[in-house]
C-alpha cells in the first residue's frame, strides 16, 4: 500500500499476490491477509492477558464473518 508508515508496515505487512490475476482474487487475497495480521495481534493480546479467551473468540469470529461476507460479495 503506498503511503504505509513502517509501524502499518511492521503490523500490516503485504506480501506479493500470486495467483490467478482478477480483481477479485486480488482483493480476496488482501482480505485474507488483513484477517490474518488481525488474528493474530488478538492472539498476542489474549496470550498476554490483555484479552480473555471469550473476548478473542468473539473478536476472531466476528472477523471470519467479515471475510465470509466479503468472500461472498466477490463471487
């Protein structure tokens, strides 16, 4: 993304597309990306306490239908 500082860098890194080019590949892939960068920093917060398990759960769960539901209005 251009723009990004080195701390959006450092907590939201991009990795190069590969795969079959359409635009909804490309955005499904970037999707997937975001979901994972997130998981991971609430897995982070959970393991250091900062989060109950419940609260990761629900922040995971959530985030998985925002994929489901942007998988879906791609295809």
């Amino acid at each position: 993304m251009p723009g990004l500082s080195d701390k959006d860098e450092f907590i939201y890194p991009q990795r190069s597309f590969r795969g079959e080019f359409t635009p909804e590949n490309l955005l499904l892939d970037a999707n997937l990306q975001e979901f994972a960068a997130r998981v991971g920093i609430i897995c982070a917060l959970e393991n250091s306490g900062k989060l109950s398990p419940i609260e990761a759960y629900d922040q995971i769960k959530e985030l998985w239908h925002q994929l489901e539901a942007s998988r879906h209005s791609l295809f």
